[in-house]
C-alpha cells in the first residue's frame, strides 16, 4: 500500500543534540512538506519542498534543516538552534486526488513526537 | 489576519446525530480550496472533504457534508449520525491556488466528542 512512513514515532533528545526525523514515501509525488503541531495549535509550515535537491522555508524554518537528495524522502533536522522542539511533527507530501483540477489533496504520514529532556 | 478561524474549541454530539462544525476564512484570492481534516488520537491527518471556491454545489462524502457559504466566507463540516469513532479533532484548511506552493492554511481545530 502506498503512503508515508515517519520515524520515529517517539524521540526523546537532551538539550544542545540535533535530532533527525525521518520521512519516506511511495506515492511518487513531488511535492514533500514537514509541519509542526503544538498543544491547542494547528499545523505550522517547517519547510517544503516541490522538487529533488529544491526545498524552501515555511513559516517557522527556524532551528531547522532540510535535505531532499531523492524524491521519497525528506529528512528534518532539529538542531540545538531550536529554543522549543519539544512538538509533534507531521510529514506530509501531495498529490492529484483527480476528480477536480486543483484538489490536491496533502497525504500526511503518522507523525513524530519529539521531547525535549 | 488569520487565513482560517475555528471558533469552537470543543463539541460535544449525541451519537447517531448530526453536528455542525464551523469554519471561517479570509482570503482575496478568487481561486481557492477547503479542505476538512480529522485528526484522531493517534495523531495522524485523515482528508475528509473538498470544496473548491468555483463548485457550485456543496461537497458531500458520506456522512460528511460541506455547508459552502462563500459570501459569508464560511466552510462549515456537517457530519450526519455521529458514530463513537468520530471523536477526534478537526481542522479546517484552505488552499490559495493562485499563490502557489501547494501550502494549506490550518484552523486551531475543534474537538469533537461523541456521547454514547
């Protein structure tokens, strides 16, 4: 079956560590995205990414890092420049869903949750 | 300015009824999509409903409806005979087609619960 995979699911860090979040998929689209999810919040753009070796800053690119080297995966790095990484991330890529132009429709993966000790 | 607004924090629904959660948005892009999410305690993101801003009939899929009010810039989620596992959160999103980027603009959420 055809979806993301994120891990891992829980990640512990201690203070001043980089962490890397994993995420794959095989759904042969494109575009790749990485959200962050606070307590009471909605979802928060990290970076984007439309095609191999292109990627661009979200709303909170801060203290993050991304590589997109093949088009199934997109890994996020949480450096020790993050002042707040303790979140739930969710990877997300999109695709046609094709019963109307322009409903693309973004396939999110399971998530990660990472706290900071 | 917030692009999304979900102004119920909670709701609560007797189960086989229905339950109306509301969404509002702002935009001055004329091409743009709605989307509705759900987000179950496992924490990951189920698409439940489309409305692009040119449909000229509400969307519908199964028990989910979508009541598209687009002078009133408002979106609401109408879902049919709640069942137990429809508590969950749900987010309301939207799509700026003309600014590109494939990007979607999430809502705060509301959560739902369904009282047996």
């Amino acid at each position: 079956d055809g979806g993301i995979t994120q891990s891992p699911k829980y990640l512990f860090r201690k203070e001043g560590q980089n962490v890397t979040l994993s995420c794959e998929q095989n759904l042969n689209h494109d575009a790749m995205y990485w959200y962050r999810q606070d307590p009471g919040q909605g979802l928060r753009l990290i970076y984007y990414s439309q095609i191999v070796n292109d990627f661009q800053k979200g709303d909170i690119a801060e203290g993050y890092s991304v590589s997109r080297e093949k088009k199934e995966s997109f890994p996020l790095t949480v450096t020790s420049a993050q002042k707040n990484p303790t979140a739930f991330y969710l990877c997300a890529s999109i695709g046609d869903r094709g019963y109307e132009s322009g409903a693309n429709v973004l396939t999110f993966g399971a998530g990660s949750r990472l706290t900071v000790l | 300015a917030q692009k999304i607004t979900q102004t119920q924090p909670g709701m609560f629904v007797q189960e086989k009824e229905a339950v109306t959660l509301d969404c509002t948005y702002d935009t001055s892009d004329p091409s743009y999509g709605l989307f509705w999410y759900k987000q179950p305690s496992s924490g990951e993101m189920i698409f439940l409903i489309y409305q692009g801003s040119y449909d000229q009939q509400n969307a519908t899929e199964g028990r989910y409806s979508l009541n598209f009010q687009k002078a009133r810039k408002s979106a609401n989620l109408v879902i049919s005979a709640s069942q137990l596992g429809d508590s969950a959160m749900y987010f309301c999103a939207m799509r700026e087609y003309q600014t590109g980027a494939n990007n979607l603009f999430f809502g705060t959420g509301t959560r739902l619960t369904v009282i047996p």
